[in-house]
C-alpha cells in the first residue's frame, strides 16, 4: 500500500512539475517522461513474466520436490525372492 501511494504522489507531483515549467525545460522533462517510461514497462514486463511462471507452475517448490525425488530414485534397488528356485526341473 506504501508503495502504490508514494508512486502516486510522484506521478502528481512530477504532473505538476510539468504544468508550471517553462518552455527551456523542455529536454528535461522530455527525458524524465521517458526514464517513467522505461521504469514503468520494466515493472509491468516483470509483472507478466511473474503472471507466467505461476500460471506454469514454475516455482521453488516444484525444484525442491524434483531435488527430493532424485535422491529417493538413488535408494537401493529391492532383492526379488524366488519362490520356486531349484524346484521345477
């Protein structure tokens, strides 16, 4: 919730920023829009990519469950008994 709230209040302040500057700022605030941009593609680009992996069902605990199962497959193997050994000609 801090987070959601202090980015907007950057956005309104940096919108205001905008409004009230002069004509020679133009480059900053060029450049400023564009780093907000940027930022702003990353986080969402980040967000789908999360969206993805846990629709997949890629995560932790599906390495920690394939780790565990390779060392149970490394058990020893169990010794089959005969029954009729030596007793059918």
């Amino acid at each position: 919730m801090t987070i959601l709230l202090s980015s907007a209040v950057v956005f309104v302040g940096v919108g205001w920023l905008i409004v009230h500057a002069g004509e020679q700022y133009a480059d900053a605030i060029r450049h400023t829009l564009s780093v907000f941009v940027l930022m702003l593609g990353m986080l969402a680009l980040i967000g789908v990519i999360a969206e993805l992996r846990v629709g997949m069902g890629v995560d932790r605990m599906s390495h920690r469950i394939e780790a565990r199962s390779q060392v149970d497959a490394a058990s020893p193997a169990r010794f089959v008994r005969k029954l009729d050994a030596g007793l059918n000609p």
